[in-house]
C-alpha cells in the first residue's frame, strides 16, 4: 500500500509484518509512528524494541519478537537499515511463519536489496517513495490549517518546489514558516521566498534554465550562491551532468511522464521540468552537451582539472553552444 494509505488501513486492522520502504525519510518514519501508536497506546518505552546497525544481534531481534506487551494491545518491534547475513534472513523467516498476535514487526529500509525480497514478500508493504504534487498540497495546506495558518496556493507550490517535493525538507520548512506566521496567521508566495531554503536540486533547475536561455550573468550568480554555499563544485557538475542526461532521455523518448519517472527513479515534477527544457534544445545539442561533461569529468578524475574551474568552463560551454 501507498504511505496515504496506510492511515485508514490501521483503522481496520494491524497486520503482524510491515516492510516500510521508500527514499523519503520523512515518510518512512511517520509510517513507523502511525503503526506504533496504533499498537502501543501507553508504556511506549516498555513496549517497543528498535534495532539498527549499533545494537542488533540476532538473538536479542528474536527474543524481542517473543516479548508480551505490557499494558497495551501489542509489542512493536523494529527492525532498521541492517545488512543481514544469509544465516539471519532464514531465521527471521522462520520467526515470521509464527505471526504471534502480541506483536507487531517493522522493517524500514531505504531500498529493497535482494537480500530483503523474501523477507518483504511475507509483509504488508508500505511505499514510502515520494508523494505526488497534489499528495503534498493536501498534507501542507493541512499543516498549516491545523496551526490556524492560512497559505496562499502559490506559495504551497512554491515551497514544493523549493524543496524538490522532499517531505523532510518541506517539513523542516514548514516549521520555520509556523513560527514565522505566529501572529499575522497568513503565508503568501513572498514570505516562502524569502524564508524557504533551496533544496540544491531546485538550484539546479534554475541553473539548467539559465543556461539554456543563454542567461550567463544568472547562471554565473546562481553558480556563485551555491558554491558560496559550501556545495561540492564536482558534486555540482555531477548533477548538472545528471540533469541534462534526463533532458537527453526525455527528448528523445516517447514514453509517458510516469514511466519515465519510474525507469530513472525521479519524481514526475523532475520529469515534467526536463521536458520544458528539452524544448529549448535539440537531442544533437544536449549529446554535445553531454560529451562536453563527460570529458571535464574525465579530466578532473585524473587531475587535470581544477573541479571550481570545471563547473564554470562547463556552464560557459553550454551556453556558447
């Protein structure tokens, strides 16, 4: 089930196995949260066993899946981001053939690794991949409601993508942007503006942009801002890089948003602004593009080039295309 599912889902039933899996952080905790308070509704400490990669053992995992709940309706236990050995994977699968009543059992990984697949395969499956833009509106202008806070629908598309549509970033946002609005109860796109911190990837549409409309005193300033920032100039290449790789794709494939989303493994916003600018190329140019990056990489791997110098000669390249 998706992450927006889950809620209603809990309402019903708890299932004994949950795999929370996704590359949002943000989401794959609040899952584990909502499964938690479901299951344990006092004596939180007493009733939930978390292990991660500093204190899991095997032994102490399974004795945990063993343990009655105290004063509530189940035991939570999670397990977190553990590279499992062969060994491992089969006693766990054996655990969970038991479906003990008592217990609820989390996994929450980042990625399913194949290491994870049989282990996933007999759990109920919470998709914690990034929501989509109306997904994200709903949950923001909530927020802010909750708080007594009214936004102004430019500015919640604003904040989505400043923050590249990341639920960690939006929620670290909308906090300040909470405490900002204590007394004026009203956000409008200006103060997300002013306030929001850009997400790097958003830096890099808008440094993508500025290239392909020739604007260089922007994307001289923009690679300025960013690298005044402490952003890693060969970090930085490497996204631009990325970016107009996706371009690229885009411009030369038939494929629909979504599955172009899915087979890059990016949201459809990123899918969606690539195709406005492949608009402003043609797929011989973004290939010149490409082996003009492909080189500067090469020759900074072997120390040939300064990687500071390299973003700019790269970004002064494009634009003299």
């Amino acid at each position: 089930m998706r992450f927006d599912e889950l809620k209603n889902a809990l309402k019903t039933q708890i299932d004994f196995a949950y795999f929370i899996v996704g590359k949002d952080f943000f989401l794959r905790s609040s899952a584990e949260k909502m499964i938690t308070k479901r299951c344990v509704d006092s004596f939180l400490e007493l009733n939930i066993s978390k292990f991660n990669v500093e204190n899991y053992s095997i032994e102490s995992f399974l004795d945990a899946l063993q343990l009655a709940p105290f004063g509530a309706e189940k035991r939570v236990v999670v397990l977190s981001e553990v590279n499992l050995s062969a060994q491992d994977q089969k006693k766990i699968l054996k655990a969970l053939e038991q479906k003990s009543d008592m217990v609820c059992v989390i996994f929450k990984y980042g990625e399913v690794t194949s290491q994870l697949a049989k282990i996933k395969d007999e759990c109920t499956v919470v998709d914690c991949s990034p929501l989509d833009d109306e997904m994200l509106r709903s949950i923001i202008v909530s927020k802010f409601s909750k708080n007594g806070i009214k936004i102004e629908p430019n500015a919640v598309q604003t904040l989505i993508d400043f923050t590249n549509g990341d639920m960690t970033f939006i929620d670290q946002e909308m906090k300040k942007l909470i405490a900002f609005a204590k007394d004026s109860k009203y956000i409008s796109e200006k103060d997300v503006i002013e306030l929001v911190h850009k997400n790097v990837e958003y830096s890099i549409f808008e440094l993508s942009n500025a290239v392909a409309d020739k604007n260089r005193e922007k994307a001289i300033e923009l690679l300025d801002l960013m690298l005044a920032n402490k952003e890693s100039p060969q970090n930085l290449l490497g996204m631009l890089l990325a970016n107009f790789r996706r371009i690229f794709y885009v411009s030369v494939s038939k494929e629909s948003t979504s599955v172009l989303a899915s087979c890059l493994g990016v949201k459809e916003y990123s899918i969606k602004i690539a195709k406005r600018m492949a608009l402003k190329f043609t797929p011989k140019k973004l290939k010149q593009i490409l082996d003009i990056g492909g080189q500067i990489d090469f020759d900074i791997k072997n120390s040939k080039m300064d990687d500071t110098d390299a973003i700019y000669y790269f970004v002064s390249n494009i634009i003299n295309l």
